[in-house]
C-alpha cells in the first residue's frame, strides 16, 4: 500500500503588492481592492497585506483566450 505524499508546492509564487499592481496596471487601488473583493482578481493574504497572485491571474487569463 502507498503511502499518502505530502502536496507539492512551488517554492516561488509570483506575487504583487496591490499598490505595485494598480501602479503597474493603471488603475486605483480602491478599484483594485473592489475587484478582488468581487473575485475577478485572485488575490492571497499574507500576514496582514493581500497580495495579487500573478501566476493564478496569468493562468486564468490564458485558458479564457484563444492563444492556439
């Protein structure tokens, strides 16, 4: 019988300050904070700041588009 393994995690997630994100992406913070608020940015808590999850955005975005 197999043992149960432990879940494997990356050791390096991308992820974004919400700031450097609005800065980045042009938009206000309060717009950012609403759209994680709202589930349309995947966003991680850390300690006492949210952060954007860069590599979950970016998977999400590439299965919604047709990039074949």
């Amino acid at each position: 019988m197999e043992e149960p393994q432990a879940p494997q995690v990356p050791a390096h997630v991308p992820l974004m300050t919400i700031e450097r994100f609005a800065e980045l992406s042009g938009l206000e913070q309060g717009v950012v904070y609403g759209q994680i608020r709202n589930g349309h940015l995947p966003a991680l808590k850390v300690g006492k700041y949210r952060m954007v999850n860069i590599a979950l955005l970016q998977a999400q975005c590439l299965t919604q588009e047709d990039w074949s």
